[in-house]
C-alpha cells in the first residue's frame, strides 16, 4: 500500500468465514504456482494479513474507527 500515513503492524484474533479463508488459499496458489517440486511455497496467513490490512485501508477503516457509535453493539 502506498500511503503516507504512518502505520503499524499489529497481531490480531479476528473472525471470518470459512469461505473466504478458502477463497484466499486458493487464489494465493493459484498466483504463487508451484516450485520444482511440485510444492506451493506461500505464507497463506500472510496473503490473508496483507489482503485484510488493503481492504481496511480501501474502506477507510480509520474514519469508522474515530466514529465512537461504532464501539456499540
């Protein structure tokens, strides 16, 4: 992501569904191909890490973040 914001690389315990996980395996594959061996060699939870941090970033995450009626179930 190119931005001039400063930002931070954080761990976080998030949920999603099953369906969307598999989608990303797949896709990351599937761009990745396999080595000589006949192996995928791809760090799915970091391709699900970098696509989730684009999608916050694209919908503008931090404006829903400074919105505190967004803090209320």
């Amino acid at each position: 992501m190119e931005d001039n914001r400063e930002t931070l690389l954080i761990n976080a315990n998030i949920e999603i569904s099953a369906i969307a996980l598999q989608a990303v395996v797949e896709n990351a594959k599937i761009i990745a191909g396999r080595d000589k061996d006949g192996r995928y060699r791809l760090d799915t939870a970091q391709k699900t890490g970098e696509m989730i941090s684009r999608f916050l970033f694209e919908k503008d995450f931090e404006s829903y973040a400074k919105d505190i009626s967004n803090y209320q179930h």
